[in-house]
C-alpha cells in the first residue's frame, strides 16, 4: 500500500521497500473449541507479534486473535449483534440438523452450505466442486448473452432511428420542393389541374398557397 502523504516518495528510485510501502494489518484469526491454559480466562484474546528475547513489538499491524468457543455463553436470543449471531453459529453449527430460522441471512446460509460441503465425501466434495463451477459458467455466459443483446437491441433501435429520421427528412425535403414548385407555377397563372398534374398536390393544398 502506497504511504500517505509524501508522494514523492514513490518517485524516488533509491528509496527503499519499506519506506515506500508498509504492510497493511495481517490478521492470524484461531477458532478454538477448547480452553488453552496459556490464555486468559475469557472468549476474546487479542495479541501482537514481539520478538521472543527482547520482547519488542515487531509490527503492531500482525495480530493474532484467538476466541475459546467454551468462553461464549450467549443463547441465540441474546445474539443482537451480527458478531454474536456468527460467533454462536460457528460454535454451535455441528450440532444442529438445519440452521435455526433466527440465522436465516444471506451470511449464515452461506455458512451452512460451506459446512455441509465440509462433511461431504472427497468424491461428492469434488462433485458438488464442478456443479457449482459449470452453474457459474453458465451465469455467466448467461449476462454475456443478456448483455450482447441488449446492446445490439440499442444499435438496431439506433438504426432503425436514424433511417426513420433520414427517410421522414427527406420526405419533408421533396414536400417542400414540390410545393414551392406549385406556388411558382400558381404565381404564373397556371390552372389548378396543370399545377395538380405537375408539382403531385391535391387542390386543397394548392389553394392554401
């Protein structure tokens, strides 16, 4: 990630790696279904990496989070939070037959077909793997072809627009001809009929002129 600020930095050909880019926070995240001794008494513990002799903070960016799922004693209807709701879906996703209604967001459904899969065969896991590839293919070769046709719709409407406009111009171009050729030829003392004959106009509009 680019330092903010100093921009110039990113010009500078002799800087250093570190000094024109530091790592973005690096999470090791440790789901644990057992109490571990060397951890505080308590579902979230929080650290940082340090070097082991002086004890100095390496990068305050990588952090380690370990929650011990015994620690995490809410009921469901004590979950308000879409945290708690996760935190007691993974704790407690092993023992149910289907997912209860209370966790029925678009999140948790896509937690519970991921630990469905993780119960599969390696046979039907590879399986279920191609389905769910070909479907996506297919989605997508689908809004490819949505879309190509959509777009050519609009060239053809386009088109369609353009000629009907060009046709509908000249059309009005030869009207206009024709009837500055009547209005001459009235000018000039021409009969009706001559003037019908010639300039292709009914007499009511040749008597508008």
């Amino acid at each position: 990630t680019p330092l903010e600020g100093d921009c110039g930095l990113l010009r500078e050909e002799e800087a250093s790696y570190g000094l024109r880019y530091r790592l973005p926070a690096v999470y090791g995240i440790f789901l644990m279904n057992f109490k571990e001794d060397g951890l505080e008494s308590k579902f979230r513990t929080d650290t940082v990496v340090s070097d082991r002799d002086s004890g100095r903070v390496v990068n305050r960016n990588f952090r380690q989070i370990y929650l011990q799922f015994p620690y995490f004693t809410k009921d469901l209807d004590e979950c308000s939070t879409l945290s708690d709701k996760l935190m007691y879906a993974l704790k407690n996703m092993n023992n149910w037959n289907r997912m209860p209604d209370a966790l029925k967001e678009q999140v948790f459904s896509h937690l519970d077909r991921l630990a469905a899969k993780a119960h599969l065969s390696e046979g039907d896991r590879i399986a279920y793997d191609k389905a769910v590839d070909r479907y996506n293919v297919s989605r997508i070769v689908e809004n490819d072809i949505r879309e190509q046709a959509v777009a050519e719709g609009k060239a053809i409407g386009k088109a369609i627009g353009k000629a009907e406009g060009k046709a509908e111009g000249e059309a009005e171009g030869r009207l206009k001809e024709r009837l500055e050729i009547a209005r001459k030829l009235k000018e000039n003392g021409f009969s009706i009929a001559d003037i019908v004959r010639v300039a292709g106009l009914s007499a009511e509009e040749i008597d508008k002129l």
